[in-house]
C-alpha cells in the first residue's frame, strides 16, 4: 500500500458555548517532523495529541492548529499589588508635603500606575472539552491518512507506467548491445593497425587478444542485468505494506549509477540517446518518490 505524504483534514465541532476547530497538513520531508500550532491551554495535551499523530504517520511534515471561538477557556482576574500602591502613596504624600503651592503640577508627571494592577489567568478545567479534541485530532488524522492513501494511488500507477518505460529502454539497449560491442571492438582494430603501420611494427595476436578483453569490459549485460533487478524491486515495493519511501529512493540512486555507467561505456550516438532518456525517467520516479512515506 502506497501512501502520499500530502494531505489535509479538517475537523469542526461545538461543544457547550465553544467552536473549536483542528486542522492537520502534510507534505514529504525526511523524517517525521511535528509543528503543533495551538494556545498554550492545550500544553498539557501536547504528548497526548504528538502520541496520536504518531500512531498515525511515520514520514512527512506535520502541521497541526487547533483554533477555538467563544467562550473563554480562561478565568482572568484582577489583582492588586497593595504593597507598591501603599508606595506610590507614600511618594505623592510627600510630594505634597514639600512643595504644597506645585504638587498638583509634579504629582500629573508621575507615570500612570499600572503595575499596580495585575491581571492573571487560570485556566478552566474541562476534561471533557480536551478528551473532544483528542478526538477531533484522530478523526482529522484519518482524513488525512485517507487522503494519503488516494494520493499514493496515483503516484504507484505513475511509477509503474515509468517503470515500464525503463524496461522499454533496457529491452532497446540489450538489442543493440552485441552490434555495439563488435563495433567497439572493430573501430579498437583499426585504430590498432593504423598505428601499427605508422609505427612500422608488425602486427601480434597479443595486441588483438587485449583488445577482446578491453571490448568485454565494455559490455552493457551487467548494468541491464542490475537495471532489470532493481526496477522489479521497485515493483515489489509498491505493493509491500509499510514505509516505502526511503527505500525506493536509494533503488532509483542505484538506477541513475547503473545509467552513468552504461554512458560512460558505449561510445555511440544511439546508445548515449537510450541513456539520456533512460537517466530522464528515472528522475522522474525520483521526484514522485520524494513524496512517498
């Protein structure tokens, strides 16, 4: 089962005389990496709701934000520090004291007393509200998970028709590899008497057997043979169960070395052009498998 790393759910509910809302977004990334996106009321909850998203996904970006409207999950209080006011008082008494004639002009410049006044916040304890968003965050998971999952259908079928395009292409190459292999070794033979001949040195079967085996280590069978290998494990792998992703991107690093290899060994305008467009299919399961968890 292939499963997108992008994906979005959406949960809305009312409970009592509050709205509250969750929402989780996915998108591809290495590893998991959570970002909760909530008041600081729902701290206590954090472990609580991180635990679930875990249960539910193993790669990708995670964003949750948990919005709510209404009535105020916070009791605010005000309350007064007597102590620096019994200060304050203190200070306009003996301004008044010392300059009685001005005191009404010095005692309008002294700051307005706002630390004075305190206002604290106590959360309200509702085990019920919170147990609600636990499973608003579950039920928002799943969305996303089901979303994953459609999205992970589509990205399977698309690798499948590529991976059907580089066998295509491997076909192609092996038809040619023996034709290529002979011309390799006849243009190797001709440069060989040329020399040879500007050389004035006879000709010795030693020179030729070389070449033979220089023409061998230029056979494309072993990297066809492990291109062939590799894209029946791709296949394999999208059907297997769990995470996928990290594993089909290290098969398609061994296809784009396989690829290299077969390029940097025929020296021939048909074959460099099998491989561009063999290197080009494979970068393009590569970019649909960044998005696999």
């Amino acid at each position: 089962m292939v499963l997108s790393m992008t994906g979005f759910g959406q949960v809305k509910r009312v409970v009592g005389e509050t709205k509250l809302n969750v929402e989780i977004k996915t998108v591809n990334h290495r590893f998991l990496d959570l970002s909760l996106n909530m008041s600081t009321l729902f701290n206590p909850y954090e472990e609580q709701i991180k635990a679930v998203i875990r249960s539910h996904f193993k790669r990708g970006r995670i964003e949750l934000y948990i919005s709510s409207e209404g009535k105020s999950l916070e009791n605010q209080t005000i309350m007064i520090n007597w102590a620096l006011l019994d200060q304050y008082h203190q200070v306009i008494e003996s301004i008044e004291t010392t300059y009685p004639e001005t005191s009404h002009l010095l005692t309008k410049g002294l700051p307005e007393f706002t630390d004075v006044l305190q206002v604290t916040k106590e959360e309200q304890k509702n085990n019920l509200l919170f147990d609600e968003i636990i499973e608003m965050v579950k039920e928002a998971c799943t969305q996303v998970k089901q979303m994953r999952l459609i999205e992970g259908k589509k990205l399977a079928k698309d690798i499948h028709s590529r991976v059907e395009q580089i066998k295509e292409l491997v076909d192609k190459l092996a038809a040619l590899r023996l034709d290529i292999k002979d011309k390799h070794y006849q243009r190797m033979v001709e440069r060989l008497n040329d020399l040879l001949a500007k050389q004035g040195l006879s000709q010795d079967e030693r020179f030729y057997h070389e070449l033979a085996i220089i023409a061998e280590k230029g056979d494309l069978t072993e990297e066809l043979i492990r291109i062939d290998s590799h894209t029946n494990q791709i296949e394999s792998s999208l059907k297997a169960d769990g995470e996928i992703g990290r594993n089909l991107d290290f098969i398609c690093q061994e296809l784009i070395r396989e690829a290299n290899t077969i390029g940097s060994k025929a020296n021939d305008p048909i074959i460099s052009e099998y491989v561009i467009e063999l290197k080009a299919t494979i970068e393009k399961v590569k970019e649909q498998v960044q998005n696999i968890e």
